[in-house]
C-alpha cells in the first residue's frame, strides 16, 4: 500500500488516545507521509470541514481508541471509501481493533508496505424512516447508516416500560414483539448489544442480519437470523398507542410515532477494515474477550 496522505482519528476526551495520536503522526512524518489528528468529537463539523478542502482523499484512516470510537468514526465516513485500520487504544472489547503493539513497536508501517494485510469487508446496514399517515403519500423523514445494530426502545423513562414492535421481511409480516425492545444487528453487530440481550454470535463473514429481541414478555419470541439481502420493516403495534426511540450503534436517533415505519437494509458500500496477517484470529479474540476456555494445554504451559 502507497501512503502519501493519512488521517489519524483519535478517541476524544482520553490522554492515552492523543499521545498514541501524535507518536502515529511522528511516525508517519519520518516515513515522509503526510498526516492530519483529528479528535473522534465531530460534533464541530472539523471533519466535514477537512474534507471539504481536500484535493484528493487520505489514502488510510487510522483510527486510535475502542470498539465506540471505530464505530463513530466508521459511521461518520460512510460516504467515503477509504480503508480503516484500528488499534485498540484504551477501549474494552477491541472487536474491531488491532492490538497496540503494531503501533508502538512502528511495524504497521512495514506491514502496509508489504501489503501483509487483508481488507476485510464488513456490511453495514442501512435505515429509512417514513411517515405514512392515511390518505398521504408515504414521506422520508430521515435517514441513518449504522455497522453494529440499529434498535428500538420505548421512549417513556418509567420503570421497565415496554412496548409492542411488528416486524415484516420481505414484505411479509412475521411477529409481533412485546417486551423491552428489539435489535437489528449485523454480523459485526453480533458481539455487541445483541450478544448482550442473548442473541447468537455470527462471524463477520457471514452475510446475515440478527433480529433479536430484547427481554421479551413471550418465551416463543426468539432471535433470528436471516440474509442481509432481507428488506425488514418495523412499525409501532398502533393499539399500543405508545412511541419508540430509534438507535443506531449506541447513539440517539429519533422518536418512531404511531404513523412511521422504518425500512432497514444492506448499505450498498460496506466499511473497509484492515486486519494484519499477524494479527491474532477471529476466534482467539472471542476465547481472550469473553474468557472462553479455549485450548487448556496451552493455559496449562502458561501456568507452570
């Protein structure tokens, strides 16, 4: 990989992310390649703003902070396509990540030129949101792109308040779910607030969308799994009379009123993620992240 301009995207408000920011960038300055920090609050349009002057695009992004801070910032490039390389820096799970070490020992660099790397193609997914109130053509309201799960809760701040969700795909209706909320999530989604609620974990590879359920009132209300070719439409269960809040990646969206509808599908684009041949597998992150057993022979050797 030829790198002649990078951005550097770090976690904000961490003191940790900043320094890991500005060694990246003195690396990257020795090698003679260009670099812009930006801090991962783009709340004041600096983001925007750097693109807009560009002449051409970043040839890299790199992004310094946890699982969150790759999805924000991965969401905030969706209309660009640019590959990502993330390293986990003060974050939790690292999901996402690479391990830290590539940074601070400097081999990422021989490893991009080497081109020691896959780009691995995470589908992202995508939610429209209409109003369709009766005699009325149907109106876009807005619209959202998310790469972990998009997911509805009840709006109302009273204790345990639940709500009924209907749920078509492909056009045919398929459930009913009354209870907390429900996830739509993709496959990378899987290991988030899916896993959480008790939904299955899907390997990124695997072009699926999870609908899961969140406490559900009905023990026959389970989490599915079906194709990301799927179109999924929610609706607010109108004698329900009650409205919902739309997420998307742990960030507010919209209220959903009695009268929308949100149509979820496949972005077009997935996000471009770089992972190193040398980074540890899908797997050994899964066996180190959720204490897993994994192989006790080597656990064993460890110990002794």
């Amino acid at each position: 990989m030829n790198l002649s301009l990078v951005l550097i995207i770090y976690r904000s408000n961490s003191l940790t992310a900043k320094e890991a920011s500005i060694f990246c960038n003195k690396t990257l300055k020795d090698r003679n390649i260009k670099s812009k920090r930006i801090e991962s609050d783009f709340d004041n349009n600096q983001l925007e703003s750097y693109f807009y002057n560009l002449a051409a695009l970043p040839d890299l992004v790199i992004v310094l902070g946890g699982d969150g801070t790759v999805l924000k910032s991965a969401n905030a490039l969706v209309n660009y396509d640019i590959p990502i390389l993330s390293f986990n820096i003060g974050g939790n799970l690292g999901f996402l990540t690479q391990e830290k070490d590539f940074l601070f020992d400097q081999s990422f660099i021989k490893i991009l030129e080497k081109e020691e790397f896959i780009i691995d193609f995470r589908n992202r997914l995508h939610c429209d949101v209409y109003s369709n109130e009766k005699n009325r053509e149907r109106k876009l309201l807005k619209s959202y792109d998310a790469l972990n799960d998009f997911y509805f809760k009840s709006v109302e701040e009273d204790i345990s308040p639940t709500n009924q969700i209907q749920i078509e795909i492909d056009n045919e209706k398929v459930n009913e779910y009354k209870g907390d909320g429900l996830i739509i999530s993709s496959s990378t989604g899987s290991t988030a607030y899916s896993m959480a609620a008790g939904g299955p974990i899907v390997h990124p590879s695997i072009n699926a969308f999870v609908i899961n359920p969140i406490c559900p009132m009905s023990l026959a209300s389970r989490p599915i799994i079906i194709p990301d070719t799927s179109k999924v439409i929610i609706r607010v269960v109108q004698k329900n009379k009650r409205e919902i809040k739309l997420w998307k990646d742990g960030s507010k969206c919209m209220t959903i009123k009695e009268n929308d509808y949100c149509e979820i599908n496949k972005v077009t684009k997935p996000c471009k993620m770089i992972k190193f041949n040398k980074s540890i597998s899908y797997y050994i992150t899964l066996i180190k992240k959720l204490d897993w057993k994994g192989d006790l022979s080597l656990k064993n050797n460890q110990n002794n």
